[in-house]
C-alpha cells in the first residue's frame, strides 16, 4: 500500500463506520424500548375493563401483584409506552435507509422519540384513580365480575382525564400498525384469490381462516 492510498483508506473506513454506528445507535435505543416492555410484560398481566365513558379499568394479575397498586400501574404504562415507541421507533429505522448527515443527528432524533415516551408515560401514571372511587362503578357496571381479591387501577371520566394525551398518544402510534396489517392481510386475501383455482379444498380453508384472524 502506497503513502497515497492510505489516506483514502481512513477515510473510506471513516464513513464505513459511520454508517455503521448509525444503525447502533437506533437498534441499541430499540433494544432498550424492547427490554423495558418486555420486564413489564412479564411481570403484569393486565385485564381491561371499559365502563362506557365513566371509566376504564385495569385488572391486575401476575408476579407485578406482589408490589402496590401504584407500582403496578407505572408497569402497565412502560408496557403501553413501550408499545407505542416501538411502532415509531420501527418507522425511524426504516427511515435510515436514506443518508444522513451525521451520527449526532441521529442521536438527537432518538432523544427526540425518547422524550413523549417519558412523558406520556408520567401523566397516564399521574391520572391513576384510587379503587375507592373505581368500586361503585364496577358495581354499576359489570356487578357480575369478582374483582375483590384482584389489585385494580383506573382512569376515570377518561374524556376529561389529565391522562388523555397519553390515550390519544397510544392508540396513534398504534393506528400505523393496525392499518398495515388489514392493507396486507386484504392484499394477501386478492391475492390467494386469484390463485385459488390451484390449491386444495384444505388449503383453501386454512388460508380463509388464517385471513379472518388477521383482517377481521
């Protein structure tokens, strides 16, 4: 190797791991988002309860019943928020395919998409409801249910509630997902459609049963 070459090598091998530390540095920020969820997913196993527009309520099952009530509704909101974040932190790494200028402006977006995480993630567990309030509406509602042994938390009046920005938040970032599993399972559905004529009988019902999970 020449004197010459070398400084092309640097700098070829520079921008090499440029490129590289970029997808680092989102898939590490995604690792955490996944981590983070998956402990709360693990150690709360939440029943959601609606009451109309009065309120909605959250049983509460799993090894997250061992702490109080308050600790576990911070879980369940990490696990929405986790979520969530992980719906857009998906969308910004399909993002990376295209240049970008550099490694800090990557992390600044990152901490960007970090922020509304934390966030929305204090206010819905700052609108939490006592069960003194949430017992006479489950008695309203669904008297029926048995609830007396299980650990429950709840928004009530959610129209109203200070926890309602992170509500809309959730169910948005969600909407993504929701929408590109009925586009692909309809796509898929015209699809096995016009290749029907060549599959079996049992072939036909597994995919038509397979199609009615996914889009209906």
């Amino acid at each position: 190797m020449s004197d010459d070459e070398l400084p092309l090598l640097i700098h070829g091998l520079h921008n090499f791991l440029s490129i590289w530390s970029i997808f680092f540095d989102a898939l590490f920020l995604l690792c955490v988002y996944e981590i983070l969820t998956s402990i709360a997913l693990f150690i709360i196993f939440p029943r959601v309860i609606p009451l109309g527009t009065d309120a909605i309520v959250v049983a509460i099952e799993g090894p997250c019943r061992l702490l109080p009530v308050r600790s576990c509704y911070a879980c369940y909101s990490v696990l929405l928020n986790g979520i969530g974040m992980f719906n857009i932190q998906t969308t910004s790494c399909f993002l990376f395919r295209y240049k970008i200028s550099s490694i800090r402006q990557t992390i600044s977006y990152n901490t960007m998409l970090v922020i509304p995480a934390v966030i929305f993630t204090a206010i819905l567990n700052f609108g939490i409801d006592p069960r003194e309030i949430l017992d006479p509406l489950l008695i309203k509602h669904v008297p029926q249910y048995d609830l007396v042994t299980k650990a429950l938390g709840g928004i009530t009046d959610p129209l109203h509630s200070p926890a309602l920005p992170s509500i809309v938040w959730i169910n948005v970032t969600a909407s993504q997902c929701f929408f590109l599993n009925v586009w692909a399972g309809l796509s898929i559905r015209r699809s096995l459609d016009r290749n029907s004529n060549s599959f079996s009988s049992r072939t036909q019902k597994v995919h038509r049963e397979f199609l009615s999970v996914c889009v209906y």
